[in-house]
C-alpha cells in the first residue's frame, strides 16, 4: 500500500498537470497532506464517498497517461544509462534532464 501511493505521488509529478485543479487539489490534500477521507468531507462539504471516487479515478488517470506516454519508464532507463555511461553521452543526457 504505501509503494503504490509511493509510485502514485511519482506518477503525480509526471502528470499531475494533466488533471483538473479539483482532482489535483483532493489528491494532494489525500497523499501530501495525509488527511482523512472524513476530514476532506468537512472541508469540501461533500460526502466521503464522493471524495474516495475522486482519488480512486485520479490514480486511474495517473496509471493510465503512464501506460500510455511511459515518462517515467524511460526517466528510468535514461538514469540507468547514466550509472553505466562516463562518456559525452551521459553529458548530453544530463542536459535533457
């Protein structure tokens, strides 16, 4: 549970954009602000319910750009090509980065 909100908050960086200000806003109140799905509630005056379908379908919109678009899959394999180059292409890859 607590990789996939790891791998969530990630994704989040990659593609948080990408989503409305009200999925953005439960989202991070959910996973950076570490309130409660009651808490949440009380503060947008709506039930937990409808909060919980909110970050539900926002992490599903995050997996999906990722299946889709695949930024962090090749983040990850530029970085690896780092580890192993010392050479002007790992100064040309740090560039892009």
């Amino acid at each position: 549970m607590l990789e996939d909100a790891i791998y969530l908050s990630i994704l989040y960086d990659y593609y948080g954009i990408l989503l409305t200000e009200k999925q953005r806003l439960y989202f991070e109140d959910y996973y950076f602000n570490n309130l409660t799905l009651s808490e949440m509630s009380e503060n947008y005056g709506i039930s937990r319910n409808a909060i919980h379908k909110n970050i539900k379908e926002t992490s599903n919109k995050l997996l999906e750009y990722e299946e889709k678009l695949k930024l962090k899959k090749k983040s990850d394999q530029i970085r690896k090509l780092l580890e192993k180059e010392d050479s002007k292409l790992k100064e040309k890859i740090e560039e892009w980065i």
